[in-house]
C-alpha cells in the first residue's frame, strides 16, 4: 500500500509565548505543496509484533527515533493490536530537518496507511489525535491542505477556498534543529497579536500579493541571524528574481510564490544556480488531498 507524505509552508508563525508544559504557543497558517515522500506499507502478520522500517535516506534515524516509527508504535498501542506488525519503506524527497515538516508528514501517512490496512475505521479526527503523540505538526498532515494550527500546533481550523498557485522552493545546504532556534528565540520576538486572520482573508480572496505582504514567520530572523549565509542567500534569491524570497517554519527552507507554473518555471531555472535543492511545486487543497 502506497501513502504520499506532502511537505507543508508556513504562511504565517507568530510565536505568543512559552507555555508551562515547556512548549511554545504558536499561531500559524500552513499550506501543503506537492513535494512528496512515499511510503510503503505491508502488513506483518507473526506472533508476535515487529515494525520493520527501511530507506535509502542516509540522514535520518530508521529506529523508534523515527516519526514514521513512532506513529506505527502509537496506532499499535492506541488500537490494542498486539498480533503482526508492519513494514515501513520510506521514499525520501523532502528534505530534512528543513522547516517542511518531512518527519510529521511521514509520521502523518503512516496513521492513515495503517488504519486502512488494518481496517480499523478511526476518523481523521482519531488519527489527529494518534498524532498529537507523536509530534505537534503530526495533526495538520493527517489532514493537509491549508490550516490554521493554534496550542502547540495540534488545534487545527480548516481553510476552505485556499489560495491556488505555485511555489519554489530551495533548501540551503545545511540543517536547523528547529529546538535550537526556539531555544534562540527571546520573548521580545513573541507576537501580542497573530496574523493569521488577516492572512486567511487574503488566502480566500485568493489575491497572491495581498498574501505575501501579510506573510510572517517570528522565528525568521532568529534563523537568519544564527546563519547569516542564509541571509545573504536571501537577499541574492530576491534580486534574481524581484519578488519576495520567505523562510518556513524555522527553516532554513526559502520559497517564493508564483501565480502560474511558467512563471514559477522561470524563477525555478533562476534559483538552480544557487543550490541544489530546488522544487517547482503546487499548493495543494485539502479535497485533492488523499
Ligand atoms: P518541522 O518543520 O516540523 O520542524 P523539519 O522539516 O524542520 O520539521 P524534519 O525533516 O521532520 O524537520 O526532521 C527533523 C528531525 O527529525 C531530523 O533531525 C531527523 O533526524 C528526525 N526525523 C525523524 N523521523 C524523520 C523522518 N521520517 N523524516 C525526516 N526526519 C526525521
């Protein structure tokens, strides 16, 4: 069985503040795109319970560290299936540790390949919920499209009528522990009042300028001060290509959005000079999800 992981953008973060259970209080708006991991399920069946995870990816964990692993430990437990088990084959395209959500989204398809292969009829709410436990942006790929995610990330309020167009992204050749850039982040950062209503209302007006100028990421300065090469990669990517270049969640991924998929090609074959993680990608709405 074949489920398609989508990455996701952020359109907004705002950061309110920290909470008690050490989390952070975010308020965002995420879009998914068209980039994709594919996994691979087939359902073990033995005495007794094995998940079993393979990939060609080199740069990420294959154990229970792994997302998609501990989505399969969650569903495990959280539906009292104690006989057989899985095996997870992991198709890696999204780049890691890159502000685009790669591990949650796995984690993501994971649940929802696991409930129909087992046939066990959680709603996508019950899978959100799986998710929650196993990371805070889990709850938002379970469903895709375009949200608003507010507590930690985990309470979703769906966006109908989202924007359609494209995007480019690139990836600059190196990682960000997004747990180091929130440990950056001073409380003079955090937001008093979050943009993601007004990014919503430019969402559904479908106006793309109107979206870019209301777009905000509080940990993007953070993230550029730590690297000030991503920075600069910045600044060159805006004046190649005279639209405005934006971080995703704590980056380091840029993108830029593009009305039609000519004029995303054109910036696309601009930035190729500049890395060589670049993708022309679709915004995705959630019926054309699964
Ligand atoms: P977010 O935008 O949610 O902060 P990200 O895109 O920045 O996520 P990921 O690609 O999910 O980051 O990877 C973050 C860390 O999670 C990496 O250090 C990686 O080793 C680990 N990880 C665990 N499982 C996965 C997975 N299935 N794919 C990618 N990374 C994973």
């Amino acid at each position: 069985m074949l489920e398609q992981a989508y990455a996701k953008i952020n359109l907004t973060l705002d950061v309110l503040g920290r909470r008690s259970d050490g989390y952070h209080e975010v308020d965002m708006v995420l879009q998914s795109v068209d980039l994709s991991d594919q996994i691979w399920l087939e359902r073990l069946d033995g005495e007794d319970q094995r998940i079993v995870m393979e990939s060609a990816a080199t740069n990420i964990p294959l154990d229970g560290r792994n997302l998609a692993v501990a989505a399969a430990q969650v569903f495990f437990r959280k539906t009292d299936i104690h006989l057989g088990g899985v095996h997870i084959h992991l198709d890696k395209h999204i780049p890691v540790a890159a502000g685009l959500a790669g591990g949650s989204s796995d984690a993501a398809a994971v649940l929802r390949g696991l409930n129909r292969l087992y046939q066990v009829g959680l709603s996508m709410e019950d899978l959100a919920t799986l998710g929650a436990e196993v990371g805070s942006d889990v709850p938002f790929c379970v469903y895709g499209g375009c949200a608003v995610a507010r507590g930690r990330g985990e309470q979703l309020t769906r966006v109908t009528h989202g924007l359609r167009g494209w995007v480019v992204l690139l990836k600059p050749p190196l990682f960000v522990s997004t747990a180091d850039v929130y440990q950056a982040l001073t409380p003079a950062r955090y937001s008093s009042v979050p943009t993601s209503d007004a990014m919503v209302e430019a969402l559904q007006l479908g106006d793309i300028s109107l979206v870019e100028r209301r777009f905000f990421n509080g940990l993007q300065p953070v993230t550029l001060e730590m690297y000030p090469e991503v920075a600069v990669l910045k600044q060159r990517m805006e004046q190649v290509c005279g639209s405005r270049v934006f971080m995703s969640g704590s980056g380091p991924t840029l993108f830029v959005l593009a009305p039609t998929q000519a004029s995303g090609q054109r910036i696309y074959n601009a930035f190729r000079g500049f890395a060589k993680d670049v993708h022309l990608v679709r915004l995705l709405q959630a019926e054309e999800f699964h």
